[in-house]
C-alpha cells in the first residue's frame, strides 16, 4: 500500500515494486519489500489498531497490497498469545507464552505467507502457482490459489505427512510427490517453471511470503502491549517467520512504536536437519547445505535455506543463538505441552520446549525473562508421528 520499490537483502539492488519478482536480478539473493513509513505511520498508529479487523491485514498500511479488492483471506493471523501458566510454573518461568499458530486456516503459520503471496500475485497478473513444500506451505498454497481462483502446482517429498497431501488435492491443487528432499522440489519447479508459465512462490524467493510472515512480529508487540520479549524461539527451516519478525522491528522502530531493544532470536532446528546452527557455531554467515537432512518435523527439514545470512545475522545482532533438538526430544514434548497447555503442537513448534530448557541449563534465559515459544502449527497434520 505504502510500497516505495523492492531492495535486494544482499547487494541493496533496488527493484520497481509494481511488477512479479523471484530473487535479485543482480546477486540472486532475496528481495525483501520497502515501504514509506512515514506515510503508514499517519493513519497506523497504536490507537488505531482497536477495532480493527482481527486478522493480520489489521496492519494494512505496511502490507503489500495495493487493491482491497485483490486480498484473498480466510481469516489468517491474530492468532492467540496463550500465557502457559502450568508449563512455565514446571519450568520456573512466569512469563512463558505460545504464540499458537494452529489456528490459522490450514492449522500453520505458512497462511500468513501464503496470503500475502496469492493476494500480491493476483494484484500482479499471475495465473498459475508453483511451490515446493514439506508439507504446510503446500496446504496453505493449495487453500488460497484456491480462493483466489487460481491454479496451484504443488511438488512434495513423497513421505511429506499424509494429511498435507490430502489437504491439497481436496483444495483442488495439482499435487506431485517426489523421492528426495525439498530441495529437489524445489530444482523441479525452477527447471520447469518458464516452460509451464508458473510463478514460483517458493519462500524467500518471491518478496511477499515475508511480508505476511512478519505481521507475527507486529502481532507480538500489540499482544504485549508494546513491550517485546526477552527471548523468542522459534522452529526455523526457511527462516521466514525469524526474518520476517525482525524486519517488523524495525519498521515499527522507525514508525516510533518501540525502542531499539530486540529480543533474543533463537533458532531450534532439528538434530538431523541443522544447517543454521552449524554455520552459527562455526562462526559462517552463509550456511552449507546438510548432508543427508531426516526428521519427523517435516517443516525444519530444510537443508539449504536461500535465506541463511538474513537468519545468522539477526540471530547474532540480538545476542540469541542456534541450538539442536533431537526427533525424540521434540515428539516427546509434544506430550509435554499438550498434557500442561492442551495445544496440540505441531512437532516443530514442540521443538521450542527442549529449546528452552537447554537455554535455562546454560543461563540465557532466567526466571523473570518473558519467553514466547512459536507453535507454528497443528499436531492434528502429523498423526504418523504420533503412532504407536
Ligand atoms: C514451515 C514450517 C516451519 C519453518 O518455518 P520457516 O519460516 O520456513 O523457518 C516451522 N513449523 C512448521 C509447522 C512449518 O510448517
Ligand atoms: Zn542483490
């Protein structure tokens, strides 16, 4: 609405907004989307924000669509900031909370992304959608291309959970299972995309996923009434949640909404699966692929994640870290949270709970901390993990 142009993430290469983009024409990196603040900010403001609609295009003013008429919505965002008060009573924490993206429409956060993106492809002109997923950001796809009358081409690993392949071909998606990796799907669609006349909406490689993304970071602040957390975990695979969180920090910095204190970005990612803790160990701003990537938490089995230095560099300018959690850790948390808080987590969003304890063994999180633990989906997608 505010757009002013696109700019690279990597070389500062600037981009014409009104028109489809993937990665930079320059460096190949993300494009990530710049907005007159100053012009948001005169009908934005705190006061504004009750009474709003309640879901994330509240935050209209830095969102990138230019037409009403062109948001395609089921209703996502706004999501609960649930106090777990007898988890964090267990844990020694009174300020414990799960932002509980379950209930989103397609049960994960990928709603946000995916309705950001359809709602920006349809403003621009595009007709056929192309994504390879682990699973939610298919079904989330699958739902909005759906709604916005569009068709969607979807490329999955053939043991991606039974429930997101159902979920896609019922939402009317075409749907082809593959042997390998996301980032096999992911070579699939950029080799055949030009032929097919698709736009691919991969994340991080179209600008507007982040956009929606990052309504959790605005979202964060209004719950907590303006104050951010200490410490956020969150279950990273692409990385678009974390990256988008914290460009919502800055923008409400420059908006004047809060000061330039940040939380501690965490990243949990799976043993099996641990690209960006490793090049956080190790010190690299560019994460080497993971060789041989398993785990049950389909959404953290990302071995190469295009936008690697955008997660590395945020964790580090916040003080947080990177840290890995075994598959058993995190499905037996699942349990855990659910039998304390009644959420039934998706087993990535389960993964921030052993997350936080290794962050109290260590230190850096203390009982007065205020600590906002991402369930980024629903356990009711993943019953393969769950049986016995
Ligand atoms: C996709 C996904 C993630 C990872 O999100 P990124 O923003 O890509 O890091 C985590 N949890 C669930 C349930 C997901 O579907
Ligand atoms: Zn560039």
């Amino acid at each position: 609405m505010n757009v002013t142009h696109l700019e690279c993430a990597n070389c500062g290469l600037r981009h014409e907004a009104r028109r489809l983009h993937n990665l930079c024409s320059s460096c190949g990196k993300p494009l990530l989307v710049r907005y007159d603040l100053k012009q948001a900010a005169r009908t934005l403001t705190k006061e504004s924000l009750s009474g709003r609609r309640a879901d994330l295009w509240r935050y209209r003013e830095v969102l990138p669509v230019d037409a009403d008429e062109n948001i395609v919505s089921l209703g996502e965002g706004w999501t609960p900031l649930l106090h777990a008060d007898r988890l964090g009573k267990q844990l020694g924490l009174t300020k414990l909370y799960i932002k509980d993206e379950s209930q989103n429409p397609t049960q994960s956060f990928k709603a946000r992304g995916m309705a950001a993106a359809v709602s920006m492809a349809k403003e621009l002109g595009a007709q056929k959608l192309a994504v390879p997923s682990a699973g939610n950001a298919a079904g989330a796809l699958a739902a909005y291309a759906a709604r916005a009358g569009m068709e969607a081409f979807i490329f999955m690993p053939r043991d991606t959970p039974r429930a997101n392949i159902i979920e896609c071909e019922q939402t009317g998606a075409h749907v082809t299972l593959m042997d390998g990796l996301i980032t096999d799907c992911g070579a699939e669609v950029a080799r055949r995309k030009e032929a097919e006349g698709w736009f691919d909406v991969s994340t991080l490689k179209e600008p507007y996923r982040v956009e929606g993304k990052k309504t959790l970071g605005y979202e964060l602040a209004e719950q907590l009434n303006w104050e951010l957390p200490d410490v956020i975990i969150y279950p990273t695979g692409g990385g678009t949640g974390l990256i988008g969180m914290w460009k919502a920090f800055d923008e409400m910095e420059q908006m004047g909404w809060i000061g330039s204190q940040r939380p501690k970005m965490v990243t949990v990612q799976a043993a099996g699966c641990a690209p960006i803790v490793r090049a956080f160990e190790t010190g690299q701003r560019f994460a080497d692929e993971f060789p041989n990537a398993v785990t049950a938490a389909a959404g953290l089995r990302v071995p190469k994640a295009i936008g690697d230095f955008l997660i590395l560099d945020a964790i580090r300018a916040s003080g947080g870290t990177a840290l890995a959690v075994t598959d058993e850790e995190l499905i037996s948390a699942t349990g855990e949270i659910g039998a304390t808080e009644g959420i039934f987590c998706a087993p990535e969003g389960a993964a921030c709970l052993p997350a936080l304890k290794q962050l109290m063994t260590t230190g850096m999180v203390t009982a007065n901390d205020c600590v906002v633990l991402f369930n980024t989906g629903s356990g009711v997608k993943y019953l393969e993990c769950f049986s016995h």
